[in-house]
C-alpha cells in the first residue's frame, strides 16, 4: 500500500493514491486495536503486560504478536 501512496510518478491516480492510504490506514487502526484488547486482556488476567513490552521492542515481531497481518510493506533504512 505505501508503495502506491507514495508514488509520484504518475503510475496512479491521486483517487488510487487516496484509497491506497486509506486501506493502510484502515488495517494500521484495525491492528492498533486489536493489540490494545490483547493486551488489555493480559493485564485484567496477570496483572501484568509483560508480552506487550517484549514484543512493543521488536518492530515485526510485535505485529505477530498481534496476529494481524497489516498487508503493507514496511520501508526498510
């Protein structure tokens, strides 16, 4: 999806572009709060949120955690 949102080269339209940034948007959130309730869940059980700041350090890893594939690239560098 950001490769699209991002392109300046003319190969998509802006309405393309829009709905591209729209649709990462769309999961980021989706994602976002699903790991919110999971850890939300860990704390109410162990009273502790352990897992969520293991994963948090780890980038991708974190977003296993989840369980949710956000479906976009993620720019590396």
């Amino acid at each position: 999806m950001s490769a699209i949102t991002n392109d300046d080269s003319g190969t998509f339209t802006i309405n393309e572009r829009r709905a591209a940034f729209t649709q990462a948007y769309d999961e980021e959130q989706a994602w976002r709060s699903q790991v919110v309730a999971q850890a939300m869940a860990e704390y109410n059980t162990t009273g502790k949120m352990t897992n969520f700041f293991k994963f948090q350090s780890r980038g991708r890893q974190w977003r296993a955690y989840a369980g949710f594939a956000c479906g976009h690239a993620e720019k590396s560098g």
